[in-house]
C-alpha cells in the first residue's frame, strides 16, 4: 500500500503546504498574541547558524555589534518627516507604564535609524571619528495588519546595520559592500539561493533613503520574496539628529549615513526555496544537523558502530549527531528526518552492519544506496559538498524557466501569474509602475542588462523585475 503524503502537495495549495511544513518541520508558530511568532528549537537552530555566518561578514566589512533600546520616544520619529509617514501605520506605541500615563508615548522599534543617529552625533566629532560603522541582532514590531509566520510579523529578529561617513562616494560605496560581500554572498553561498540584485523604485524604497537596493529571491511557487536590503540614507537623518564632523580644514559638516538590515524572513524564504512535497530541504553549508546517524535497530555492534561513525564525523568537521531511539519505530524517525531536511541519514543496521556497510540516505535527491564503513566520512563530506550545489542549481534553473523578457506592462502582469517579467523600467515608468500595483504586482528592482545594479534611478537602458511578491 502507497504511502500517505504527510503534507499537502505544493501544486495543490502552496500556501497551505507551507504552514504545514513549519508546523510539521517544528520550525514555527503563532504567538499568543495576533501577528507574533515562536520560533522553535530547530528553527531557531538554523537562524543560529544564519546569524553566525552573517555575523562574519558584517564583521569583516569593519562593522562592530552594539545595542540600543527598544523604546523610542516618539518625538524622535517625527524628526524624520518621510521616515515617520512610511512607518506610521505599522507603529506599536506605548502611552502608560508602572501604572501611569506617560509625558511622551514611545514607540516600540520598527527600525533604529532615529535611536541610533541621537548616538551617533554624541559619538562624532571630528572626521577622525569616521567611518562609525555599527549593528545590532534585535528583534523589531511593525503592526502587521496580514501577518504570515516567518514572512511578515508583527514582531521579527533581524540585524540592522547603521553607519555614517564623511563623504557620501564612501557612504554609497559601503552599502554595496554589504549587499555584495555581506548579503549576497551570503545568499548565494551559504542559503544557496540565486538572488538578483538590484536597485528599488522610488515608490519602492525606504523611508527616508535617497537609494534602497534589494536582493530578491524566487520561491517556489514563482512569487519574490525582498530577502536583504541595503539604504543610502544621503543627509537626510544627519540633518534630523545633527550628525555632524569637523572636517580636516575645520568646517562642520553632516555626516552621510546608511542603513542596511536582514531578518527571519530569510528561514522562510528558505523553506519556500528549497522544500519539497516531502518538506524543507536545508542546503548543506547551512545545516545546523548536517548528518543524522540512526540506529535502525538494535543488534550485535550496532550502537556501538553507530556512536563511532558520529565521532568520525564531527572529528572531520561535519556537524553530526546519533538518533539511537530505537523505542520510536525506524519510519516515523525518518519521516521526520525528512520534514525537517536534514541533508544526510547514515542508517545502521544488524544486516548491513554483518556486511560492513551502512546506507547512506541523501534528502536532496532522495537517494538511498550502501556505503562501505570505511567509506562513509568521505562519501557524507563529498554528498554535502555536491548536494548544496545540487540545490543551488535546482533553484536558478527554476527562476530562469519561469522568468521571461516582454514589452508591456500588460504582458507583465500576465506573466506575473506564474513567474518573473523582465521589461524596459523605460516602458514601465511611474504610470506602468501604478498600474502594476493595481493589479498586485510590483517592480521588485532595477537592474542594469547585462546584471548589476544602477548607479541612479534614471539611468538609461535599466531593466525592470516585475512579479509578484510575499
């Protein structure tokens, strides 16, 4: 008899799929209250390891980790003009506290751009005080009025960066650092998504930014999802929090400041990426369990092999654990294994074990074949290896073949039903750009015909990413 599919087929309701396979998967779920979020262990696992690879890069591109409050007085956000009418709808605020009504409502943080900049112009005095290069891992509410579990909440853990400089060719040229050697790089190489980079829409940008690029992704059922953005912020916010330098001639001068952030919105981009009708795949590099070694049944040997070969393994590197719970039958073990993506089973058995083999069990392809045990450390490393390019592959061959180059706005949007349009943002412009939006679709970027991201929002020959999007 035929298998029961544990989770509704993606074809039939992607939607529905997806929230079974965070149930499922023990990923996440709803909060308590409307809009919020658990994250579970095994979720949390996986930002862990999002957050440590992350982490690395920001560092390496000079910036150094800081926090700041989650409470905002209110004032601070309306020093902003363009900044507090973009968050206005989204605002939690805070008006009584110990029993009392307070002077001044504060905002619950939707962003740090205002906190920070306050400290910031306490902290620069001189050019030789430039580049301030900062971030913070926090968590930040925007009232969600649809929330979507790990897509859109209204509270969500992210890291913002925030930076000022004092000139603005070097304030620009550090926002694409980190969209390219922070984010990018990181998207492609470690989430094994192919990203497209490129540069948002006036309508599209940032409140508050002179300039807001994004990496966009595509999910599985066609739609885009913004995984990363990074801001030029120009003066606006150093003119608000006067962030100022005296320069080497003693001129005061305001500083030119950034913005750049990315948040567990990436595990859901994740999931919707990778997984299949069996449930999520996580790519290799990124897996906090990377290889699963299951005693099948006990036997003569057959837990002492198994213990061995998860030594063996973390003795190599890879990131291994031992499921002996052999009082849980062997299928429901590794159906779980499978809902939760885990890359590679090794399964130990009394019968393989006489012979001197394992199986080895891969979730990408969904192979199963035997392995010699003198074999198996070198043969998991290889599969992780070739595995997670398995799954890179996987996903740009899916964004190519549903991407497709037309001449109007109207193609777009029926394109849009299924994939990604790509047209001249010169037949698109600001009227086209409203027009989409009417019917639900949005430019998701520009970019520039042969890749890249423009330098301006007019530059000529620009490409418009059109979709629909999470």
């Amino acid at each position: 008899m035929a298998r029961q599919p544990v989770l509704t087929p993606r074809a039939d309701d992607f939607p529905r799929w997806y929230q079974e396979v965070l149930a499922k998967a023990e990923l996440a779920e709803n909060g308590p209250v409307r809009g919020t979020q658990v994250i579970r262990p095994y979720g949390y696992a996986i930002w862990e390891r999002m957050q440590a690879e992350m982490d690395a890069r920001i560092k390496r591109a000079g910036a150094r980790n800081a926090s700041f409050p989650l409470f905002i007085p209110q004032s601070y956000l309306q020093r902003e003009a363009e900044h507090v009418e973009g968050f206005s709808p989204e605002l939690a605020v805070v008006t009584h506290a110990g029993g009392k009504q307070l002077d001044e409502p504060v905002v619950v943080r939707p962003t740090s751009e205002t906190v920070i900049g306050e400290f910031m112009a306490r902290w620069t005095s001189s050019y030789r005080d430039l580049p301030l290069l900062l971030n913070q891992w926090a968590n930040v509410v925007r009232w969600e009025l649809r929330p979507r579990l790990l897509l859109r909440t209204s509270e969500f853990l992210w890291q913002e960066g925030h930076t000022a400089h004092a000139t603005e060719p070097d304030a620009a040229a550090y926002a694409r650092r980190i969209l390219h050697e922070v984010y990018e790089d990181f998207m492609r190489t470690v989430l094994a998504v192919p990203v497209v980079v490129g540069r948002k829409t006036v309508r599209e940008r940032f409140a508050g930014a002179t300039s807001t690029m994004t990496l966009e992704g595509m999910m599985g059922d066609g739609k885009a999802l913004q995984m990363g953005t990074s801001h030029e912020l120009g003066q606006n916010f150093a003119r608000a929090f006067d962030i100022g330098f005296t320069d080497a001639e003693g001129t005061r001068r305001h500083a030119w400041t950034t913005s750049w952030g990315s948040s567990t919105r990436m595990l859901g981009g994740l999931v919707m990426t990778h997984g299949d009708d069996a449930g999520l795949r996580v790519p290799p590099l990124l897996a906090a369990l990377q290889v699963l070694v299951t005693v099948v049944r006990d036997g003569d040997g057959v837990p002492e092999a198994a213990h061995r070969l998860v030594d063996e393994l973390v003795a190599a590197g890879v990131r291994a654990e031992l499921d002996d719970r052999t009082d849980t039958p062997f299928g429901r073990r590794a159906v779980d294994a499978e809902l939760k993506g885990v890359p590679l089973r090794v399964e130990v058995g009394p019968r393989d074990l006489a012979e001197g083999s394992v199986t080895l069990a891969r979730r990408v392809p969904g192979t199963k074949t035997p392995v010699a045990l003198a074999d198996v450390v070198a043969t998991a490393v290889q599969a992780l290896v070739d595995d997670h390019r398995a799954l890179y592959d996987e996903a740009l061959g899916r964004r190519e073949a549903r991407t497709h180059e037309v001449a109007s706005v109207e193609e777009a949007v029926e394109v849009a039903a299924t994939g990604w349009a790509r047209l001249p943002w010169a037949a698109v412009g600001v009227e086209g750009e409203a027009r989409l939006a009417e019917r639900g679709v949005t430019v998701r970027c520009l970019v520039r015909p042969g890749g890249g991201v423009p330098e301006s929002d007019d530059e000529p020959g620009a490409i418009a990413v059109v979709a629909r999007a999470y």
